[in-house]
C-alpha cells in the first residue's frame, strides 16, 4: 500500500539514481569529438594565423539531457504503477462477490474477471473464505468456500444477453450466508438500474458488510436500442444510454439475414440526454430486407436489435366499388381503412378507375395485400391473375357493401358463399335489434382481444351454412351469424368483413378495435406476397428457439436450454432465462425476442443512503508509466546522437540546394463540346383542340351502337333535348356527342345516354371495363331499351331481346342494387316536380341505385358523387320522344299520340340532366317551403 499517488513494481532499481553524480562527472570530462576540416589551401593558410582551441569538457546542457536520459531509463526499469490497486480486505467476515454478467458487461468482462480475481487472491493470501453469486444466471451456488473454489467458478462464468435478475441472485446469496455478515462485499456491476425501483444497493447493504465496495467499469458503452419502426420514408431506431453527460453520435448499421451491411444512419445525443431517436433512411423494398439493426463499434446483445416479419412494412393496394369523395370523406368506403393502416404500410391506390388496366398494373408492384371495399364483380379477365397471387402468398380483404350483396353468388374470391342481399337489423321491417359483436374464438389474428362495447352491426351480408363455417370465422356478432371469415388458398388467403368500410352499416369502422384487426390481418402477410406461418401461428401454437443471440450481439444456432416461446397476445413477450433473445420459429417465419422491452430506459443504480466505496475495474483507472519512460529515454538518445553528429560535422557537407520548381499545369487537350441530341416533342396530337372544346362545354353524349337508324335516332333526340334545355334552363349544352366506346375519353360527359340493342354487335370486354370504370369514377350511364319491357321486373315473364342484351352488358358491370325511382327522390323535383318518367313509352319505370337504409325523403344520400346514382334504366325510349327533324318538328310520334306526354319527356330529361350536375341539392330542407308555395300547400 502506498501513500503516493503512485507505487513502484521494482522499488530496489531506484537504488542506480545514486550513480547519477558519477555519471555527471564522466560525462563532463569527455570533451567533444575534434572537428574534422577540408583540405583546401587557401582555408588552411586562413586558419594558420588562427589560436587553435580545442574543449575540455562537454557542454552542460548536453551533460544534462544525457542526464535526464540516465534517470528516464531507471525509472522504466523500476515500473511507476499510477493508482495502484489497494488490499485491504475488512475483516470479521467472508468476502462476498455479487457480479453482474449482464449484457451490459461484455465490453469489459475480461477486467471484471481480473478484479474479482485479485480480490479472490487477497482473500486467500489472509485465508478468507469466498463467497460468489452472478446476477444474470438462473441459480447460484453462492455458499462460502475456498478460493479455489471461487475462482473455478469465475473462470466458468461468461456475460449473458440478459438484463440481470438480482433479486433472484441476492435471495440465493442470503440463504447461503444464512445470517453470517460479510467482511467485504463487492459489487461489480454494470452501474444500470435492472427495473424501475432497483433497490440492489440497499439490500446488500442490509446484509451488514463490514466494508461495501461498488466496482463500476466505463459506462459510456453502456448503450442499447429499445425500438426500430418501419415508418413511410426512413426507419425510426430509439436508442437509450446510461452515461448522458456529453453529446454523441451513435453510427447505425442495417444488416440483411445475411449479415451484409445494407444502409446506415446515427443517432444524435445531446448533453443531459439519456433517450434519443435517429433514423436509418432507405427505399421501401430495401428496408423490407433489414434483418437487424445495430450500433457500431459497441459488441453487447443490447446494441442489436433483432427485427422479424412483422417489421416489414407491407404494401396494401385499395380499391373501391365508388370514386373518392374529396368533399365527403367520411362517406367513402377507403376513409377509415387508410386511416387505420397509414401508421402501418404503404397504400398504394390504383391511377386508373378501369381495373381491368388496373389490377394488373398493381400486381407487377408485388403488394402484400389488396383490400376491396364494395366490388362486387370484377372485369372477367382480372379474376386468374388475382387468384395466381393469392395462391403465391397474397391476401384479399374484401368489405361487403350493396354491390357485394348484389354480386353472383359463384363469386370465386369470398371465402363463404354468400346469400343475395343483405340483413337489415333494426330497421323499420326488421324484427332483430342491432347486434353487438361476440368474444373472439382464441384462434385466428383477434385471439386475445378484448370484446367490442361500442360496436353495433345494423346491417351484413350473410354466408350459407357450411360445416366448416365455424372454424373459418375469426369474428361473429352475439347472435351467432359470421362478421369477419376467411378461406386459405394454398399459400394465401381471403378474408371477408361482412359489413361495409364505412359507418353506415355498423359502427366498427369507427371503432379503436378496427384498427387493431386491421392491423393483425395484415401482419400475417409478408412482403413480397407471401404468407407468414408464424404470425398465422403466434396466436396459438409455441415458437421453438431458431437462432440465439449471444452477449456480444451475434446469432448462433446453439439453443442450449432456451424454451419455445409461447405468444400471448395481451402481453409482449420479454427475454429471460427461459426465452433469452434472438429468433423463434423457423426458417418460413419467426418473431424476434430482444434485450430490452420497447422504450425502455437505462437508468443508474440508486445509491442513496447507503456508505459504500466506489473503485474502477483493474486496468481501467491503474495504469504504467513503464512504456512512457522507456519512450522519452529513446527520444533523449536520437536527440543526443544527432547533437554529437552536427558538433562533428557531420552535416557541413549538405549543401542547401532548395530551388523551388515551379509546375504549371498544362492542358493536355481541349474538353470535346457536347452536344446534346436534339428531340422534339410531338405537339400535333389529333384531338386536343376536340378536348379543350369539351371541357369548355357540357356535351350531352350517347353510345354508337353501329346502327345508322338507332344512332341517328339518338343524335337527334339529344339534339332536341339540348334545344329544350336551352330554351326552358339556363344551361345551353353544346351538340350533342357520338361515342366510340373503344376509342374516346369518357370523362368528359356527365351522363352517356346508351341505346340499347339486341341487332347491335356486343360490346367488347375493354368497352364494357371503359364504362365499368367511368360510372366507378362518378359518371352516369343512361340504359334504354326502347321496348317498353320492365327489364329488370317482368312480372309477365316475359323478356325482349333488348332486355336479354341488357343483361349480358350489366353482367360485365359492377353495379349496386337497384330500384324504381321512389316517390320522394330527388329526380321527382331536380327541377320539375314529376311523379313518372315517361319517353315516347310510358310503362317502363325508371330504375337508380336503391337506398341502403330506411333513410327519409330528406336524408342526404351516402353515396358518392353528391348522390347521384351511377346507373339509369329504362324502357321508354326517352331518344325517341326528343327526336326532331332540322325544323324541330318531332321525328317519331308518342305510344299512344299525345304531345303532353312528349313535354313530360322533355322534363324528364330535364330533370336527369339537373339532377346528373347537381345531385342532391333539392333534397336540403332548406328548399322544403318554396316547394310547398309552388304546390299551394
């Protein structure tokens, strides 16, 4: 033990600084090496006259650096230990070592060996027992013993990725002492706080030591990350330290399952900060790749963070049976499901409203998932290529809606086979109630959820009874009937809500629990298409260990004890003794397990209140000045060798030659001009002054059918209709528009009238997808069989050959149920108040999009585009009692003749055309009494 800050290793060497004198004295005596001269004549006659002189001693500076040299060498020799380690065990007691072998002391594990090592010793040297207990390992031995037997166990103890558990190893060291008082404690600890109230320090200290040590090491590598997410642009890391004095940037480094570096990024502490947050950044299919996360430079299990499927961030394309509405939102199908999975993935939505471009533009993207809201029938050619990607591993979600509830019951994409229609709960014809939603069976994504209070289903589709129904149902309301089921398809699967994406027809769109199923159904699909096994698994089956993570952040296969991991979904899984972290599952799937829980933060350990010595770890604050010596003494001896060298003249021969030469850069060739290639765009595009000229008018326009006398029929009879609009409204549309269903742009016109004929070819698969798209994005298409048959109704039976080609073409087309035009809708009074819909016919109603609830007359209408009803059919040839000639005498007299029933034609196309540019607007109360004065009411 030394009072000096310092103590020598070889204390007898410091005995040659008594020659120090001695080698003074000779050194003063040795005259410096005489001076050697060139023999030129002139310079020895020069010199001749010249009192030759010659030194009889050394210089005294050049004495003293030899000097200084002498001393550094004996002082090498004689090893200056800077804070040297200090022995003084306490008596009274054993010497007690409580260790922590966490992941936090990988770093130094090997000082923290040879300190408990020479504490092992000096309680041998003075014949102490040993007692020794290890926080991170699931049992200890900690009975006191020899040192021997001490130190076999230090050499057998290792770090472990695992926050300590030091109650568990303070209870074993307190029945093995059973009630002996220590001599010495020590505590070598990492210096982290292993839970929010770590009372470790103070329990030891109850253990009444005579003499209680805290051996911390550095505790600036004490850092560890908490949380990784997948966000939309970049990957957000939170990480946690326990050192937080100074400001640091922390390097992070993605790597694939590989092991190969990918994309890095840092995060950035500043002074006083114990939590920060960085960011990796990255394309979306590069970050899908990242396997894990780590912090370089720092080698511990809590400096990696593991990542698993459900990191990756999935690519949900949406579609829809109905066009966004940017001014009702709340009213679109896509609203709450975008909300719910924003957070979560990456929502693709389609650049075209025709799906039969549409979707498979869409699968060349590789989405996870696609989610349906409201379509009922699909383009014909989109159901193999749909049905090859769910079989490779995608996920179909589809939302019921009206036009689901109308769709075919061979519907090869719904996992149940649905009944027509839907179920009305609590409507005024309804004897059932609304009904709430049942526990979740404890298979499937929703196992573990809670139960929905506020969730009410008023309206569904309804499956047939199957006898497999039952365990293909992840949800079901209290009454037993299906709401969420599903079917697998090889590698993949469809699932159905069988209510609608918005709020209309239950109120768990706008539930907290939507989001969450949402979620869950998503995350059992993996980027790429294909399906987890281990997410489909978590919720019922244990995970066995794939891959461990060792203390210094490395995977490895060796599983050891590890336990499968049992999923719960209430709870997140945490590390322990039984499930250390690292992988669990299989090559198809697994669910990383890490360190630390998320957002968790390393705190110091509570001291306070407890009288305890704080040392540093052997190697740490202990260091030699042995090197340091030893290197001065070198750079004394070249310094002295190169003195005696100049005073020899060594250096008068050198002669300063220094001319600096100055390099001027010289081009050598001139920099080629590039020129670029010329191009020119192609302004002479046919019909953009056609296109200009539509958007500057409304067009009224009608569907070429091939049929000169069915096609000259329309073009007059919307001419006419357009001269009555212009003489009775202040609309003045422009002529009228022939279409080529194959060719031209649809969205131009607000309504297509569509003469419909059963000699006319059949309209191709591309021209029925055309339309098919153009009502999906808010257009409106005038059906008109011209036979006065009930097309869709015919309580007679009978059916005209128009009615059948009508069929075949609403076959092709996604359309929602419909319904005669009720007395109070909007169409009665868009501008004329009308009661029938007649044209040069008057028997065949005049159908629209049926209501989906028992909304009243003045209820705004749910659908999009203000209200407007995407189809309209009829069978009263409506062209034909516009018809006129160029006089404007009508072309085609009325069934029977009667000019009043031509002027209720007129309105009624007057009617459509207010009520296609302005939907619901007559529905507002606010227009209730003029109605009523022009009534007399």
């Amino acid at each position: 033990m030394s009072a000096l800050p310092f103590a020598f290793a070889y204390p007898a060497i410091l005995g040659a600084l008594i020659a120090l004198p001695i080698i003074w004295w000779l050194l003063r005596l040795t005259p410096p090496r005489p001076q050697s001269e060139v023999f030129p004549p002139l310079k020895i006659l020069a010199t001749v006259l010249k009192r030759e002189e010659t030194p009889a001693q050394s210089p005294w500076w050049l004495t003293l650096l030899r000097m200084l040299m002498a001393a550094a060498v004996i002082l090498a020799i004689a090893d200056p230990v800077f804070n040297p380690r200090t022995s003084s065990l306490a008596s009274g007691g054993p010497l007690v070592l409580f260790v922590d072998n966490g992941w936090a002391t990988s770093p130094d594990w090997e000082r923290r060996v040879k300190t408990a090592d020479a504490l092992i010793d000096d309680a041998e040297s003075a014949g102490i027992p040993v007692s020794i207990a290890f926080t991170a390992d699931p049992t200890n031995d900690a009975v006191a013993g020899t040192a021997a037997v001490a130190r076999d166990k230090l050499r057998a103890a290792e770090p472990k990725p695992l926050v300590p558990d030091r109650q568990r190893a303070f209870e074993a060291l307190r029945a093995a002492l059973n009630g002996v008082h220590p001599g010495t404690l020590a505590f070598l600890t990492d210096g982290a706080a292993a839970k929010e109230a770590d009372a470790t320090v103070k329990q030891l200290s109850d253990l009444q030591p005579g003499q209680l040590r805290l051996v911390t090491g550095d505790q600036k590598d004490t850092v560890a990350i908490t949380t990784a997410s997948n966000a939309a642009g970049s990957m957000s890391v939170t990480a946690t330290r326990l050192d937080g004095t100074l400001a640091a940037s922390l390097p992070l480094t993605a790597q694939d399952a590989q092991g190969r570096p990918i994309a890095a990024g840092a995060v950035d502490f500043q002074p006083g900060q114990s939590v920060a947050t960085g960011s990796i950044t990255a394309p979306f299919e590069m970050r899908n790749d990242f396997a894990r996360v780590s912090i370089d430079n720092h080698a511990t299990a809590g400096a990696v963070h593991l990542l698993d499927d459900g990191f990756k961030r999935r690519r949900v394309v949406l579609l829809s049976g109905e066009a966004r509405d940017d001014f009702q939102p709340l009213l679109s199908p896509l609203y709450y499901i975008q909300r719910a999975l924003q957070p979560y993935a990456d929502l693709i939505e389609p650049n075209s409203p025709d799906l039969a471009s549409a979707i498979p533009d869409l699968l060349s993207q590789n989405p996870s998932v696609i989610i349906m809201a409201d379509i009922g029938r699909l383009p014909q050619e989109t159901y193999e290529p749909l049905q090859r990607w769910i079989a490779n591993g995608g996920t179909l979600i589809r939302f019921a809606g009206p036009r689901l509830a109308a769709a075919p019951a061979d519907d090869p994409l719904v996992p149940v086979t649905l009944r027509q229609g839907e179920r009305a709960l609590g409507g005024a014809l309804s004897w059932a109630e609304p009904q709430p939603l049942a526990e979740f069976p404890n298979f499937g994504p929703f196992a573990g959820m809670a139960k929905p209070t506020d969730v009410t289903v008023k309206r569904q589709v309804l499956a047939e009874p199957t006898p497999d129904l039952a365990e293909r149902t992840w949800a079901s309301l209290a009454d037993g009937t299906p709401l969420v089921t599903t079917k697998p398809i090889s590698a993949g699967r469809i699932v159905l809500f069988h209510v609608s994406a918005e709020a209309t027809w239950s109120d768990l769109p706008i539930s907290g629990n939507f989001v969450e199923m949402l979620r869950r159904i998503v995350q059992l699909s993996r980027s790429g298409g294909v399906t987890s096994e281990a997410g489909a698994a978590s919720t019922a089956e244990a995970l066995s260990p794939f891959r461990l993570l060792t203390a210094k952040g490395a995977l490895t296969t060796e599983t050891g004890a590890a336990r499968p991991l049992i999923p719960n979904a209430k709870t997140t899984p945490l590390a322990s003794f039984d499930n250390p972290p690292g992988l669990y599952g299989s090559e198809e799937g697994f669910t990383a397990l890490n360190v630390l829980p998320a957002n968790a933060e390393l705190k110091p350990l509570d001291t306070s209140g407890v009288t305890l010595v704080r040392e540093g770890l052997i190697g740490g604050e202990t260091w030699s000045a042995k090197p340091a010596l030893f290197l001065i003494a070198l750079f004394l001896l070249v310094a002295d060798s190169l003195i005696v060298m100049f005073m020899g003249g060594a250096f008068s021969r050198v002669r300063g030659a220094g001319r600096a030469v100055a390099v001027v850069a010289v081009a050598l060739g001139a920099l080629a001009l590039v020129h670029p290639s010329s191009s020119w765009a192609d302004d002479s595009k046919p019909g953009d002054e056609q296109i200009l000229q539509r958007l500057d008018n409304t067009h009224l326009a009608y569907v070429v059918t091939g049929e000169a006398e069915i096609d000259r029929i329309s073009e007059r009879g919307l001419e006419g209709l357009t001269d009555f609009l212009t003489y009775r409204t202040t609309l003045e549309p422009a002529p009228p528009v022939g279409l080529d269903l194959a060719k031209d742009e649809l969205a131009f016109y607000p309504i297509i009238y569509w003469p419909v004929s059963a000699t006319a070819p059949m309209p191709s698969a591309a021209a029925i997808n055309k339309i098919d798209a153009y009502m999906r994005s808010g257009g409106t298409v005038l059906f008109d069989t011209k036979d006065q048959f009930n097309a869709l109704d015919n309580s007679a039976g009978a059916s005209s050959a128009n009615g059948e080609r009508l069929q075949q073409i609403l076959a092709g087309l996604d359309i929602p149920p419909l319904e005669p035009v009720p007395s109070d809708h909007v169409l009665t009074k868009s501008f004329y108040l009308l009661s029938s819909f007649p044209g040069r016919y008057a028997g065949s109603p005049l159908w629209i999009e049926a209501r989906q609830d028992n909304r009243s007359a003045n209820a705004k209408s749910a659908a999009t585009a203000d209200g407007v009803s995407p189809i309209l059919i009829t069978g009263n040839d409506l062209a034909g009692a516009w018809a006129v000639d160029a006089n404007g005498a009508p072309l085609l007299p009325t069934v029977p003749p009667d000019e009043t029933q031509r002027e209720y034609a007129y309105r009624t196309g007057v009617n459509i055309m207010m009520y296609m540019l302005t939907g619901n607007y007559k529905t507002d109360q606010v227009h209730v009494p003029a109605l009523l004065e022009r009534l007399g009411q």
